[in-house]
C-alpha cells in the first residue's frame, strides 16, 4: 500500500550510504546515524533545487512577459 513513499526513502539512503561509506566502515556502530545525517542533507539538497528551481522559473515568467 505505501509502496510509493518506500522508493524515494530507498533512494534518499541508498545516497547518504554511499557519502557515509566514504567517512566510516559499514560495519561502524555509528554507520546507521551518519547514513540517516547524510540522507537528511540529501534530502534538504533535493528540496532546496526544486524551491529554487520553481522560483527561477517564475521570475523567468515574469521577466518575459514585460
């Protein structure tokens, strides 16, 4: 049933894994809380183009329609 949320979720800490890897081993106790930090900051990445990008996208508007 929530099988749409589980992807995007899957694919937010399959990235924070990948850039956790690169700081501690994955059998590290702490692997799991750097996983979750860096699929946070992923996540806050991703939000921030999309803000960015429909507010360029309207002041793009904007511009050509004067």
């Amino acid at each position: 049933m929530a099988d749409w949320i589980t992807w995007p979720a899957q694919l937010v800490l399959s990235a924070g894994g990948i850039v956790a890897s690169w700081f501690v081993s994955k059998d590290s106790l702490s692997f799991v809380a750097l996983q979750m930090g860096f699929a946070l900051l992923v996540l806050a990445a991703v939000v921030s183009l999309f803000a960015f990008f429909a507010t360029a996208d309207r002041a793009m508007a904007l511009a050509s329609a004067s």
